[in-house]
C-alpha cells in the first residue's frame, strides 16, 4: 500500500501556489495601512525638489515590475517539451516566488519612505503595485497557458486530485 498523503498534486499546488501568494500579497498591505494609520500631516506632493526619493521610488517599482517579469519569463519561457510536470511546476511556482518577492520588496521599499516623509505619493505608487501583485495570482487556466499544458500533461494537470509521478 502507497502513501499519497505526501505526494503532489494538481489541486495541491494550485492550493499551496495561491497561500504563498496571498502571504507574499499582505505584508505590504498590511505594512501600509499601519502607516498610514499612523501617519500625521500627511501630503501628497510633487514639487519638493529636495526629496531625491521622488526620483528613485518610481525607478525602484519600475524595476521591481520589469525584473519580476523578465525572471519569470526567463525562468519558465524555455521548459524543455520532454520535462516531466512535476518539474514544470516546481520551476513555475519557484519563478512565480521570485516574481511575488521583487513586487513585494519595492511596494515595501515604498511604503517604507512614506512613513518616513508622508508623502502620499509614495503610497500611492506602493498601492498600484500592491493591486500589480493581486493580479498575479495564480489561476489554473494561467499554469496552463504559461506552462503551454497540451496533450497528456493538460489531462494530468486537469486531474486535481491524482498524485503527479
């Protein structure tokens, strides 16, 4: 008699992919609305030609969107047709944590100078990339079309319940 309790499944990492996902996505949120709630004289301000964050906030969550992307891209644009899905899956979900960490690293990064200066404009670029990290998460249908599922491996990835070899 086998043991499946440990094994992995389609429905299974779908479950674990999506928890690491809404982890990564609430420090940030989380982070934020403490400091905003604790912020006083707060402004939104573009002006301050002194702040030199207004300069490198932007290219920080530019940075973190297109680095994010490339890795990922990178990281799962070249899968070998005969790679089993297990691997594809370890691979995808590896390449996706990394993706979620640079999108939580520079919403955080802002968050971090807005409780430092109260300029609500670092909020607010934290905020977009916040809503960027929600709309990543993983959907079965997302998997499949990254992964390029067709054949035997969409049927076994269809097949939520059933141990992967």
């Amino acid at each position: 008699m086998q043991n499946n309790s440990n094994k992995l499944t389609p429905g299974g990492f779908l479950k674990t992919i999506s928890f690491l996902h809404i982890g990564i996505s609430a420090t940030p949120v989380v982070l934020g609305a403490l400091f905003y709630f604790r912020a006083s004289k707060m402004e939104l301000t573009l002006t301050d030609t002194d702040d030199m964050f207004l300069a490198i906030v932007p290219m920080v969550a530019l940075a973190g969107i297109f680095l994010g992307d490339f890795i990922f891209k990178k990281m799962t644009g070249s899968l070998p047709k005969d790679m089993d899905l297990r691997t594809k899956l370890n691979r995808f979900q590896s390449a996706s944590i990394l993706k979620y960490a640079l999108l939580e690293g520079a919403a955080l990064f802002c968050i971090v100078i807005f409780a430092n200066t109260a300029n609500l404009t670092y909020l607010i670029i934290a905020v977009s990339l916040i809503f960027y990290l929600f709309f990543q998460k993983p959907t079965k249908q997302k998997i499949e079309n990254v992964l390029d599922l067709r054949g035997e491996e969409k049927s076994k990835f269809n097949r939520t319940n059933e141990p992967l070899e």
